[in-house]
C-alpha cells in the first residue's frame, strides 16, 4: 500500500472527463461523504480521482492512498495514519479507527483518495462506514470495481469516452489517440474515418488507447485497426508515463480475472461467445454447466459487481448484458484455453438458430450461429438460422448479408433428412426474395425452379405457392410476364388456394401487364383477407399495390391515402425497406398534387434507405419516381443525374420507366429527336404506363413535323389507355391532339386547366404552351438560296439541293457528322473536317484503334453520299469537306 500527499500527478493532460469531474463537485457539494468512481479495468477511474484532487487541493488537503497491494484493514488505518502524521500505536480496531477520526477532524475539511479499492472492498467499506461519521468534514474518493456495499455511499460509475460527438465529429476517443500520439511522435496525416474505427474497436477505452497510440509510429492507422483483432498481444507499452501494472491490457485483466471465483471465470469465458448484448435466457443456454438459474444468476450478478459484465435495461420486461470488446477478447483467449469453445459455440448455435422474434441486439449473434452451424455440419442450424434471419433483413438490410448466410447456410454439409429438406426448401424461397430484391432475377429464378420442384416433392401445397409467387415475380423482372401468367393461373385451375405471398405477385403482374382494375381488385382483396387474419404485413402490401393501381386509374389522392397507410403499417411492424418503397411511392403522389419539396423529401429518404440496404430493384424505381417530381419542378440536370444512376440497377421491371424519364429530360430539352428515339427505346419493352409513353412519343413525334406518325402513335396510344382504363392517359391523349393539329391547340389548353392536377397532365400542358411545331427542313426561309443544302437542327431534316428531304432523326451517326461538316463549313470554308475531328462528332465518347475509326468514318462517308450528298462532298488528304461553292442553311 502507498500513500502520498498528492505525490501521483496525472503524467498527460486528462481528456473527455469534464463531466465526471462536474458530477463529482456536485456529489460532494450535495452532501456526500463517500464517492466511489466505479468501473471496469482501464476506465480511466484513478485519472479522473487524480484529476479532482488537484482541482479541491486549493480549498483543502488532499492525502492519496493506492491499496492495489493491500488484503487487510488494518493496514487501512496505518497507511491513512501515515498520511496524517500520526503513528498507529492503538491495538484493537476501534482504537485505530479512533485515532484516524481525531486526526482527520483535526485536519479540517480534507480528500482523501482510496485507489484501487477492489481487493478490500468491503474492508474499505467498513472503515469508511466509522470514519464518514466521525469526521464529517473529510471527502472520500474510491476507485474500485466493486461497490463497497455503504448504505451512504454515492456511486458514480466511469463509462468509456465517447468515439463521436453530438454533431457528429470526432469526440474525446479520438483526441486521446491523436493527442498520445502525436505525444509519441507520430507525425502522420489524420485520416479521421479511421482513427475512428480504431477508437471503435478499442470500445473508448482510455488505457486501450492510450497503449495504442505509440504503436502508429510503426504501424500506419490502417494497419493498426486492421491489426487489433489481437488487442491482448498488440498494446503494450513499457513508457515512463505508464502507470506500474497497467503496461498491457493483458495485465490489467489478469489482474481482474484473479479476483473472480471459478463459476464467474467460466461464467465470463462463455460469454465471450456472444457478439453482442445477450438476455438471461441466452446466457442460460449457453453458461450450461452451472446447476440452474439461480447460479447464472449469481454469477452474472458477481460479474456485475466486479464492472466485468454491463447490465441495462432494453425494454421495461427485460434486462440484457454485454461486454467490452477487449474484455471479450481476453474472456475468449480464457475460453480457447480451457478447451470448452466447442461446447459453448455448439450451445449458442443451436439456441440462437431458434430465437423468435429476432431481436435487433441478437441479429450479430444469429449470423455467427449460422456460421458456426455451417462449420460444425449441423446443416440444419445453419438453414433454421439463415431463414429466420433472411426474414428480419428483408425487411431492414443489408441485403447482402442476407445473401451470404443464406449461401453459407445451403452450402453446409450435414445429415439429409425430411426436417432438413423442408428447411431447405424455404431457405431456397427466402434466397429467391433476396434476390428479387436486389434486381438479380437470374440467380432467384434458379432458386424459386428448385424449390418449385421440391415443394412438390414434399407435397407442401403452401410452400409451392410461395416458391411460385417468387418465380413469377423473377420471370417479370425478366420480361417473360406472359410465362408468369400462365404459370399462376394453372396453379389455380387445379383449385388450389393462393397464398398471400401469390395474391400479391398476382396483382403485381396485373399491374404490369396494365390491367390496373385487375390489379386494384386484387389489391383489395388481400388486404381484406389479411385483415381477417391479422396479417398486417400483407394488409400493408395490399394497400402498397392498392395505391399503384388506383394511381395509374388516374385517382391521385384515394391512391395517396392507401400507400400512406401502407407506410404506417410497415413503420409500425418495423419494415424499414417496405417503408422506404411506401414513402417514394407517396412522395411520386405527392408531386402530383403539387407538393414538389414534400415530394422530394419523401422520396429522397427512401432512395437512401434502399441504396443502403441494397435493394436495387426499388432503388432504380425511386430514382425514376425522383426524376419525375424533378422534371415537374425545372431541376432537368438533377432528374438526368438520378436517372444515369438508376439504369445500372434496373431490371425489365424498371428499365422502360428509367428510359421514358431519360426521354422527358430530353424532351423539355429541346433535344426531341433524342427524346423521340428515348421513347421508342421505352415502348419497345415498356409493359405498364405503355399508353402514358406512347402519348409522349406522339407529342415528339407532332414537335418534329411527322404529323402522320404522329397520329399512328397517338391512335395505338389511346388504344391502349381504354383497353387498361387508363383514365390519365386517355386525358393526356386528348392534350395530345393540340400538338399534332394546330387549329385546336387553344381548346386543349382549355381542357388541360380542367384536369385533376398531376405532374404528366403539367408536362404535356407545358407542351402545348410552348412554340408551335418547329419548321421542317422542306420548308425553307424565303431568303435561302436556290440550290441550298439546309438543315434544321429541330426537326433533324435534311433539304438536298435537289429539294428532296432525308429524315436523320434516326440516323445518329450520320445526323452527327453532317451537322459537325456545316459547323465546318460555316465557321472555317474551305477548310476540311480532319478523320479524328468526324469520329469524335459522330461517336461522342468512344475509343477506338486509329485504323477502326477511319474505317468508321469512311463507311458513313459512303452512306451520306448514297444519301444524295455524292456531289457535294469532297474528300481530301486531310479529311472531308462540304464543297465550297454548296450554299449552306441551317435553321
């Protein structure tokens, strides 16, 4: 035991303690008589008491006793005796304690620091138990890492520094590892992301920082965090500022581990298999080898006290428990030695494969079940854990993750048995869903066919409607909606019953193949069977669908006030990803109604939930549904950006409405012939909003002067629109019509002011109050020369000087260059266009060897001259040309 007057000073500048030190001066400016900073080893319990001491020695003496070396009380009274200046010379323990009050009370108001308390902690107690009464004028600090158990004791527990602030920024963790570090001299760049997750991983552990720091003049940020998985070898230090026995985390641990009794050691090994918190069951299942609960009970309960395990509370029925890393660190090398981590890790496996519901704290203990099934071959762990847990990141993320263990899970070798082939079977279906969701169509088709097949197998008519409902949802995604279809309807001609899962899918086909009151009935019909039984999650899918459907029927608010109690029910059963999907698609509503910022907002957070998660799918279609709401408020570069990020992600599903938005942001462009070669592009594989697309289509086709197309694309549009009831596009048709036949451009802009307010019913509106349909090529100025070659860049016609007309907007590479050889003749006559200037205007962004570019260009070179150009293009050395005598017009 030693003593000083304040001789320890704290050797480093103390960080990130300002509250302990605050919550300490109150403690004693409220009345306390004995504090005791509690905490596990390495807190950081003795700086914040060293701390304190040199704050109070102004106001009055301070007397510091370290008892790490102490066992009896009686060496108590002697050490504070020699603080005092006082000889011990009583015999009994009253007198001794007698002697100490009168000194103490002849001191005055005084602090008296007991460090290290826990080897006499309840010896301490009793001593402080006389001394707090006869001296009431002294302050008593204790660190420890156990409560000394008095009645009018205050005990303040230490927690770790915490990694980030408030807002955000690095916190006091990482100043402790920058300031010790730089202390060390390490002079390397802060990358903060990783001083971070060091800081992390070491928990805010002050001595577990601190023992880090000088490692980073060897070892880059990188390396060190990389390299802590093997904390207990990797931070030592033998520094002259480093405390005596806290020269590793192994040490200091140690020394915690030889105060434990056998049934808290093994209690604290076996722990060290948890990932993360864990509840009293799961402790019951996996400590096994004490007799019953009342023994993990206690040995939790003295793991407690000794600040080794935490304990909180994580709802008002249940307590849970967990560890610092670096203590379960330490408790699995205990573990690995005593040959029982096997054992333990069979027994977490097997109870962690079964827990229902998953809690949010037991999905990281879940995952490594299925992993150590996998690894023990019991196959069917691995699968029971797998599916359940598929089940909970469907709905939350990641994706991937879910992804994985449903591979490791199938992937495992075990015993085959009826039990297993059931398990695996809905493995398959979970690993088809999880495929569906991250838009990789092909790997859940082959998935959903295998599961088809031994569904039928085990004659499970419920399981086959599940496989099934995957299938048809992977063969949509593939474009094969008519191979769903058929599938789905001889399911039921055998009169057998759909699933919820089936009726949904059902009703999604419906959707998009466009027959959207099929599609709404449907809808409602699973949300008034899920009602019946309960099944909030189908309800809510239901009144997903419901709102799809009824929105494209062209009821904007009835469509907005289903999916927003669809987004309430998900966000009330705890499915984030489906309540993202909900909120995009009643942000899309919401722009209809003119709720532009909402809008965004909404479908913003959505975007955001999904791309985190992973689900590519409903990602893609965000960003289309983002693209529109943009396009309706002006932010065309925006709209283009979301929709460029989108296609990578998109499947057959989602692809024609990506493309049809690309073709609108070309459109409000000005870009029509792009936007009407974007629209062909949507239509050729578009399924639902095909009418919408086509009445788009129409209207570039009107802007460019091909009336007659025009019309064609309008009559098939309008076709479509009453055969699926699409009452909003048969409004846009009408709109339409001013475009294509000036002389009613006015009455349908009357009738566009009359329209339920929608973003497509604006856009075309927009449409019909800008200019009229641009000048056609055939129809030169007045002033252009006889003989001249015009071009108009709007409707992308071209007038030979023959006065016959070639239509380019189809023909982009030829379009291209003869607006690059005009450009040349008009800006420099008489000067060539040279071979890499051609193939740069004709093949915008590509690379190519030099010999396959000229060969590029040579060949449309050849086409414009077949074209009619022969006589008046003229090639030299040094490239092509526009003959200089060739008068030029380009409107």
């Amino acid at each position: 035991m030693e003593w000083s007057p304040l001789s320890m000073r704290a050797p480093t500048p103390l960080l990130g303690r300002g509250v302990d030190l605050e919550r300490l001066s109150r403690a004693f400016e409220s009345g306390a008589v004995v504090v005791t900073l509690l905490g596990p080893p390495g807190i950081g319990k003795t700086r914040v008491a060293l701390a304190f001491a040199e704050r109070t020695q102004d106001a009055r003496p301070v007397f510091f006793l370290d008892l790490a070396s102490s066992r009896r009380s009686d060496g108590i009274h002697i050490a504070l005796g020699r603080a005092l200046g006082i000889p011990i010379m009583a015999r009994s323990r009253d007198e001794e304690e007698a002697v100490v009050a009168r000194a103490l009370r002849h001191v005055g108001p005084s602090l008296v620091v007991f460090d290290n308390a826990e080897l006499v902690a309840s010896e301490l107690g009793v001593v402080l138990g006389s001394l707090g009464r006869r001296a009431p004028d002294a302050w008593f600090v204790v660190t420890s890492r156990s409560r000394l158990g008095l009645a009018f004791e205050t005990v303040q527990e230490v927690a770790t520094l915490p990694v980030t602030a408030a807002d955000g920024s690095p916190g006091p963790a990482v100043e402790l590892l920058l300031e010790r570090a730089r202390a060390a001299g390490w002079s390397g760049h802060a990358d903060l992301a990783m001083l971070v997750g060091i800081a992390e991983k070491l928990d805010g552990l002050p001595l577990a920082l601190e023992l880090a720091a000088p490692r980073m003049r060897i070892l880059s940020p990188e390396q060190l965090h990389d390299k802590l998985d093997r904390r207990l070898d990797l931070l030592q230090s033998k520094g002259p500022s480093v405390r005596p026995g806290h020269h590793s985390l192994r040490s200091v641990l140690d020394e915690a581990w030889e105060l434990l009794d056998a049934t808290e050691r093994l209690a604290l090994a076996r722990s060290s298999v948890f990932q993360r918190s864990f509840d009293l069951a799961s402790a019951m299942a996996v400590f096994g080898g004490v007799e019953g609960e009342s023994d993990v009970l206690s040995a939790l309960q003295g793991l407690c006290d000794k600040s080794l395990i935490s304990a909180c509370s994580s709802d008002d029925r249940n307590m849970r428990y967990s560890l610092l890393h670096s203590i379960r660190a330490y408790a699995k090398d205990k573990l690995d030695a005593s040959g029982e981590a096997p054992l333990a890790r069979a027994r977490h496996a097997a109870h962690f494969a079964v827990v229902t519901p998953i809690a949010r704290e037991d999905v990281d203990d879940v995952m490594s079940a299925i992993r150590n099934g996998a690894a023990l071959g019991r196959k069917d762990v691995a699968l029971r854990g797998a599916t359940a847990l598929a089940d909970v990141l469907l709905c939350s993320g990641p994706l991937g993750i879910a992804a994985e263990l449903l591979d490791t899970a199938l992937g495992a070798s075990g015993s085959s048995s009826p039990e297993t082939a059931s398990l695996e079977l809905r493995a398959r279906i979970a690993r088809a869903r999880v495929a569906r969701s991250r838009g990789r169509p092909r790997e859940g088709i082959g998935d959903a066919e295998t599961a088809l097949a031994m569904a039928k197998s085990l004659g499970d008519v419920a399981l086959e409607a599940e496989a099934l409902a995957e299938h048809a949802y992977a063969q949509l995604q593939l474009g094969r909606s008519a191979d769903a279809v058929t599938a789905v309807a001889a399911f039921t001609d055998c009169g057998r019953v759909m699933s919820s899962a089936l009726v949904a899918t059902s009703g999604i086909m419906a959707f998009y193949e466009g027959r959207m009151e099929d599609a709404a009935r449907l809808a409602m019909d699973l949300v008034v069977v899920a009602r019946e039984q309960g099944d909030r999650a189908s309800e809510a899918r239901g009144l997903m669908n419901l709102g799809a459907a009824v929105y494209m029927l062209g009821d904007t608010a009835r469509a907005r006030s289903a999916t927003e109690s669809a987004a309430g029910l998900y966000l009330e059963i705890g499915d984030v990803l489906s309540h993202a999907r909900a909120s995009a698609n009643a942000g899309l509503m919401a722009g209809d109604l003119g709720e532009l910022e909402q809008a965004r907002a909404s479908i913003i957070a959505g975007i955001e939930v999904l791309e985190r998660c992973g689900d590519r799918t409903d990602f893609a279609s965000s960003l289309a549904q983002l693209a529109v709401v943009d396009i309706d408020a002006g932010r065309i570069d925006d709209a283009r950006a979301s929709l460029l990020r989108g296609l990578p992600a998109s499947t057959a599903m989602t692809k024609p409405l990506l493309l049809a938005e690309l073709a609108r942001v070309a459109h409000v462009g000005g870009l029509i012939s792009e936007a009407s070669d974007l629209y062909e592009r949507a239509l050729g594989c578009a399924s639902v909003a095909k009418a919408r697309i086509g009445v788009w289509s129409a209207a570039a086709f009107a802007q460019l002067g091909q009336r007659s197309r025009a019309r064609e694309r309008l009559d098939a549009a309008r076709a479509v629109a009453q055969e699926v009831s699409d009452r909003a596009a048969q409004n846009l048709a009408v709109l339409c019509e001013g475009l294509i036949d000036p002389e009613v451009r006015h009455e349908k802009r009357a009738f566009a002011r009359g329209l339920p307010p929608s973003i497509d019913a604006r856009f075309m509106a927009r449409l019909l109050d800008a200019e009229p349909t641009a000048r056609s090529a055939s129809s030169a100025p007045e002033d252009a020369p006889e003989g001249a070659l015009v071009l108009s860049s709007r409707t992308l016609q071209l007038r030979l000087p023959d006065g016959a007309v070639v239509d380019l907007s189809t023909k982009g590479h030829q379009r291209r260059l003869v607006e690059s050889l005009i450009e040349r003749r008009l800006s420099a006559p008489g000067q060539p266009s040279s071979v890499a200037d051609l193939l740069s205007a004709g093949w915008p962004g590509e690379r190519v060897l030099a010999l396959t570019g000229a060969n590029r260009v040579y060949v449309a070179m050849s086409a414009l001259r077949r074209m009619g150009l022969r006589a008046h293009l003229v090639r030299r050395d040094d490239g092509y040309l526009l003959a200089p005598t060739l008068p030029v017009v380009r409107l």
